[in-house]
C-alpha cells in the first residue's frame, strides 16, 4: 500500500503527538477480578478492570498479544495494566483511536465546507447528519463519535470531555447530549444538527453491525429524509450499508471509517471517505512481536530497527510505541477522492516490511489467535487477511478461531489445550475480559 506522504503525513504526525493519554491503573490482580471478568462474558454489566496475575505456569510465561481491543475498563477506559504487563513477553498492537478519529471529524468537517454550495439539500440553512455508533463501550467507537462531535462543534462537555451518548432522534435540535453548531462558510452562516446517532446493535447483541445499520438509515431516512445533508459512521461495515441502502442513490456524503477495500472502491461511486487504521501496519506487528519475543531478539528488530531482511518501520510516520504500557500504535490516514486509489488493496502486506524471513533463525512456530467476531467486516476482510500473509512471511503457523462477536466463551472454549501452542494473539470481544484468558494460560 503505498501512502499520502503530503500534508496528510504532517498533519498525522501533528496530531499523534498530542493524541492518546489513557489513566493506567495499578498492578494487583486479585481472582475476584477473574470472576467479574467471567461475569462480564456471560453477559452481566462489570466496571471493574480486570488485572492478570502470572502463576507462573509453563503457558503463562509464552509470548502473548492483545490487538484490536486494548485490554482496559469498558466504561471508563481505564486501561488493565495487569494484563498488559502479563509477562515480559506481553504486548498490546492497535492503533492511535483519538488521532484517527480527529482526522475523521476533519475529513468530515473539510468536506462540508467545500462543498458549501450543494450540501444543504432543502436549503433550510441547516446541515444535517446523521451517526451510525458502532459500541458505546468501546473507545474507538467512542472515540470517533467524539472526534465527529469535536470537529462540527455539535459535542457537549461531560466529565471534561465530549459526551459520546448516542443522541437518538434529535431533528428538532432538542437532545441533551449534542448541541446545534454555527458554521460560517463563504459569508453564510449554517446551522450544523445531529438529526440522529444510534448504537448498530442487533438483537442478539452483536456491535458495529452492519444489517442493522442499513435498517436504521431506512427508518431515519423515512421520516426525515430530506434533512439528511451527511452520513457518518464509526466504521466502514455500517457506512457502507447505509450508502449501499440510501445514499448511494440519492447522492448523500457518507464517511466510514477502515479503508476496507469495498469502502475504498466505493470513492469511485461518490462514497465520500474514509480512514486507514494502518491494519497493514497493525497485522503486521501483531504477528512481529510474538517473532521477536519466540527468537528472543530485541523487540524493535524489523520494527523501529531494520532485520536482516530488511523490514522496518518509521517510527512517528507508521506507527508510534508506548514503553510504560508496552502498546504499539499504528497511526491513520485520511482516504478521499484526493488518494484513493493508493489503498485499493487492504489486504496487501505493506511494502517496507513484506520481506521473508529465514527460517534458520526464525523457525516455524505455531500461533493461537483469534478473532472476536468472524462477521466483523475490518476484521475478517482486511485484517485477517493480512494476518494470513504475514504468517507465512515470518514462519509462523497461525491457527484462526473466529468468534461470534457475544460471549468470551465461544472463543476461551477453543483455548482447552494452551499447550499446543508456542504463542497467542488475542482479541476480546469485551475490552474487560482479559483475565479469561489469562486465567486459562494460568493453569
Ligand atoms: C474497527 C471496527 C471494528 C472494531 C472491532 C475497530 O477498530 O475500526 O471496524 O468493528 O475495531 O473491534
């Protein structure tokens, strides 16, 4: 995938340097934690964060990394330094969540200003949109939802940040959780309004779900269509449902969030855009960090210091690492009409670090992972897939279990034998249930 290395990267390194500060929490665990965290997946409301004590078992000393959903308290975001500091070989890969979604919230926010001429569609002098939220208790999605809010004026203060409260339907302005924003472009002023923002979730409790997205566009657009100036969304999967159900047709900005390879193709049929979460990026060093700590070499090799097969990365440009909670970030770019046609293949290793490497001194290995929801749409359409060509790059053999996106258990029942395996890669459906699986690497 080649990059926007323009103004874009600057801006991106602008914001990642003010981006990101979550409280870390004190180390402590206790088995209570397990047990709430065991409640959590079952399906009963925890706020506790959940710290990890190492046994000191023989699976419990494996290298072992958290990615997609940092390990932290679903409600505050208190991050779950206990699991993250499981082992020396312990580490976390995501991506900057307040970084991107600052850049979604201006990608969302430039756009409107220049198409000032055309976008309020009833000419009622205010820009409406609408937010598809895709988990109100996981901080990307809260993340983007404030970002947005942030960047339209329309976010309320709360507890010293933007209230990310889903606003339901709010067309005449009235809602608590959002104001009406005033905009001045060309001389004219506007009224910017969240008509609508629902979480998209469906009935069995799946987030970020895409079908019900595209149900609620139909309902929202029902009654109150033709206010409707701009769609956003938390993700690519829901935004595109919403373009492919309405505003496709009749020709309504929509803004995702992923770059997932059909959200990129879209651009060409006036999708308006989207963000790279960098998930070449991510993928790669979810896998990276298990090789490093298997071969027991510094962690940075082919990360922030070439291998001997030349992968490296720029650090501050690809991705940016937190030693004290031993995180790696990967950091986004925008997607619109201006680059598309740079990130058409998501799923393509990224050039810099797509080097094989010997399996003299990185010798086949076998890797647990998992994905919390195989119906995820970034996850099992662009992520997974990366994984998959990585796995082969760096010798390892990777065993995939896809989750059903609800319950903890679907997937820890698939982790009976920790034995088998050299190493795990580990992504929670509930950011809270750390403990359950290092619970099972515990015994
Ligand atoms: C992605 C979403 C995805 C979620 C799952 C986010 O980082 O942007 O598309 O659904 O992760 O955890």
């Amino acid at each position: 995938m080649k990059k926007n290395f323009g103004k874009k990267a600057a801006s991106v390194m602008a914001v990642a340097a003010l981006s990101l500060s979550l409280v870390a929490c004190g180390n402590g665990g206790s088995t209570e934690a397990a047990s709430e965290a065991a409640d959590a997946s079952a399906g009963t409301a925890s706020t506790a964060v959940t710290t990890s004590n190492n046994s000191g078992s023989e699976n419990s000393q494996k290298p072992l990394v958290w990615f997609n959903r940092q390990p932290s308290n679903s409600s505050t975001g208190e991050l779950d330094m206990g699991a993250l500091t499981y082992n020396d070989k312990t580490y976390y890969v995501g991506f900057d969540a307040n970084q991107g979604a600052d850049l979604q919230g201006e990608m969302v926010l430039d756009y409107i200003k220049a198409n000032a001429d055309t976008i309020d569609r009833n000419g009622d002098g205010v820009i409406g949109y609408v937010l598809a939220i895709g988990d109100i208790g996981h901080n990307d999605s809260i993340a983007r939802t404030r970002g947005v809010r942030k960047a339209l004026g329309t976010g309320v203060e709360k507890d010293g940040d933007v209230d990310s409260t889903p606003a339901e339907t709010n067309t005449d302005g009235s809602a608590s959780v959002v104001q009406d924003a005033t905009l001045e472009i060309d001389g004219k002023t506007y009224k910017i309004r969240e008509l609508a923002s629902h979480e998209m979730k469906n009935s069995a409790g799946a987030t970020w779900d895409a079908a019900t997205a595209g149900n609620t566009i139909g309902t929202w657009t029902a009654s109150f269509g033709d206010q409707i100036d701009v769609v956003v969304s938390n993700n690519d999967g829901m935004g595109m449902a919403m373009f492919n159900a309405w505003s496709k047709e009749n020709k309504v900005p929509t803004f995702g969030y992923d770059a997932n390879s059909d959200a990129v193709a879209a651009i060409a049929d006036g999708y308006s855009g989207t963000i790279s979460q960098h998930a070449d990026v991510q993928a790669y060093l979810t896998l990276r960090v298990l090789r490093n700590a298997l071969d027991g070499v510094d962690i940075d090799t082919g990360i922030g210091t070439a291998d001997a097969a030349g992968n490296v990365l720029k650090e501050g440009e690809d991705y940016r690492y937190d030693a004290e909670t031993r995180s790696y970030y990967a950091l986004n770019l925008a997607v619109t009409a201006d680059n598309y046609q740079d990130f058409t293949d998501a799923t393509k290793p990224y050039a810099p670090v797509a080097n094989q490497l010997d399996a003299s001194t990185s010798p086949s290995k076998k890797v647990w992972l998992d994905i919390y929801n195989a119906g995820d749409n970034f996850l099992s359409a662009t992520y997974q897939p990366l994984l998959e060509n990585y796995d082969d790059l760096m010798n390892l053999d990777v065993e995939y279990i896809g989750g059903d996106g609800q319950t903890e258990s679907n997937i820890t029942n698939r982790l009976g034998n920790p034995s088998q395996y050299d190493a795990f890669a580990i992504n929670m459906v509930k950011t809270d249930n750390a403990a359950s699986y290092t619970s099972i690497l515990n015994q």
